[in-house]
C-alpha cells in the first residue's frame, strides 16, 4: 500500500491522511464494540499519532473500560460517524476507526480480542491471534 491513504467521515466534515501504516489491526467482539459496530465485532487500526492528521471539528465522548482506562472516543458531530477512540493515559497511539479510509485494504485483523464475548455464528478466522479478553 502506498502512503498517505486518505479517509474522512461520512459527510465528508472530517478528513485525515494516514501516513504509515498500522502497527496493528484488531477486531474487538466486546459487546461495547457490537453496539459501536451495529455488527458482531468492530475492526481498530493501532497508529502512532503522529503520522495522521485530521481535518475538521471532531465532537468527543468518553466511557469507562471494565480495566478501569479512559476509552476516550472522536467522531464528527455532523453526521456522527466515529474516527478513532484514544486512551489519555497514551498520547502517542490512537485507535483509527479503518473503515473510512478511501482503500480499505488494509483491513486485515492479526489479532481478534474478546472472544470471550463473541456472537456465537462467527466463526474465527485461521492464522490469527486470539485472545479471550483484552491482552
């Protein structure tokens, strides 16, 4: 893949360019990430914030992990479609939501956590790290 890879939200109010690619890609089945996702898991791309940019205002919401961490969320306050979730504690990573990126091929999950809460008709993929919860 060749870098930058742009992406924005879905009306378009907020852009950002990825400039290297992901130190990691995960799917998350915690019953959180279902509801984010409207889906049985949601996908993360793990990257260092300093090699994305954003463009536009992003609104912001915060929840409580069951580990006790900040799981700090950015989305456009337009048309609400979530960019990446952050960790205070972790300034330097951020959780991009890839998804909206312009080439999605990257989307290729190494790892699948919280199985523990998986749909039960998902079948996990081989090859892939698996963890019951968080690692």
């Amino acid at each position: 893949m060749k870098y930058p890879v742009e992406g924005s939200c879905q009306c378009g109010g907020v852009t950002y360019q990825l400039h290297a690619a992901p130190l990691m890609v995960v799917a998350c089945h915690c019953k959180a990430c279902q509801k984010l996702s409207t889906s049985a898991f949601s996908i993360t791309a793990v990257v260092n914030t300093a090699d994305i940019e954003f463009q536009g205002a992003l609104a912001e919401w915060s929840r409580t992990a069951d580990s006790g961490n900040i799981n700090g969320a950015k989305f456009c306050p337009t048309c609400g479609n979530r960019i990446y979730h952050f960790n205070p504690d972790e300034p330097d990573k951020i959780k991009l939501k890839p998804s909206n990126l312009s080439d999605t091929s990257l989307i290729q999950p190494t790892a699948h956590v919280w199985v523990s809460q998986k749909q039960e008709w998902y079948t996990l993929p081989e090859g892939v790290a698996v963890y019951d919860e968080q690692p």
